[in-house]
C-alpha cells in the first residue's frame, strides 16, 4: 500500500514538471511570434510610408496614387 501511495504521489509530481516545462516552452515560442509579428508589422507600417512619400496611398486593399494626371 506504502508503495502504491508513493509511486502515484511521484507520478503527480513528474506530471507536474512536465507541464510547467510545456507551458514555459509554449511562452517562449509565444513570445518569439509576437516579436516577428511585431516585426512584420514595422516591415508593414515602413512601406506604407514610404509610398505615401511616393505619392501612393493605401486605403484599406484600394490603391490611391495622386501625380499631376490623376486627381481623386
């Protein structure tokens, strides 16, 4: 009985490192995604500028150019 009482009292504490170390993986790659989003996003923002510069507007999936022969 001693023995079935410790083997199980052991399996809950194997299990319960096993999730923590899941779960810390898990954040970790969580946090590596948001930073590559966060990147992306930046890429995003830095070519929209940089056509506006242009004179390209983008508005929503509809591009906009303003030159001297097209006026909105």
């Amino acid at each position: 009985m001693l023995g079935f009482v410790s083997f199980q009292i052991y399996r809950q504490i194997d299990l319960y490192y096993n999730l923590k170390e899941q779960y810390n993986e898990i954040e970790k790659r969580k946090k590596e995604l948001n930073d590559e989003i966060l990147k992306r996003n930046q890429v995003l923002l830095d070519l929209k500028n940089r056509l506006a510069d242009e004179g390209v507007i983008i508005n929503g999936e509809e591009f906009q150019q303003m030159d001297l022969y097209n006026f909105p």
